[in-house]
C-alpha cells in the first residue's frame, strides 16, 4: 500500500528529530565518560533537555491523530488539487 507524500514527510520529520537526539545523548554519553576538565564542560542539563524536547516532538507529531491530520490534508490536495489553501472551505460552483 503506497504511502500518502503528506504522512511521509511527517514521518520522516519526525524521525529526523529522533535522530538529532539520539546524537545529542551519545555527546552526552561521551561527554560523561571522558570527562578531564570539569571547568569547560558542557552544562549537562541543557544537553539533556534539548534531547528531551527533540524526543516529545517526535512522541507528538507520531502521535495516531497527528498522523490522521497528515492524511486528511494528502486527501483535499487529491480532491481539490495542489491550488487548496490549508484551512479554507473549498468553493463549490453551482
């Protein structure tokens, strides 16, 4: 079954996030384990929270009724065409 271009971009978004804070963590892993100067080191909690964040992205924009959103808008572009605006009624000609 072929995958709408609308929830595969929103995928994929989403797994570049879960890729940008899995390299976050391994910086923070390795910052950790080697760490020899503890004057110029990176301030940990930011490095975690930023992975934090890039991870509740991800968990949310995966979420079934984001996805669900994702396949509505692919379907008024089917239906209406590449012109429909995001969030206007569509004109019918009577």
């Amino acid at each position: 079954m072929p995958i709408p271009q609308e929830l595969h971009e929103a995928i994929e978004i989403q797994r570049g996030n879960l890729a940008k804070a899995e390299s976050v963590l391994g910086c923070l892993v390795t910052s950790t384990e080697y760490e020899t100067d503890s004057v110029n080191r990176p301030y940990y909690p930011d490095v975690a929270q930023l992975a934090r964040e890039l991870v509740r992205e991800a968990i949310n924009g995966l979420d079934s009724l984001m996805l669900q959103r994702h396949l509505l808008r692919s379907k008024v572009r089917e239906q209406h065409g590449p012109t429909c605006v995001e969030g206007a009624y569509p004109v019918s000609y009577h």
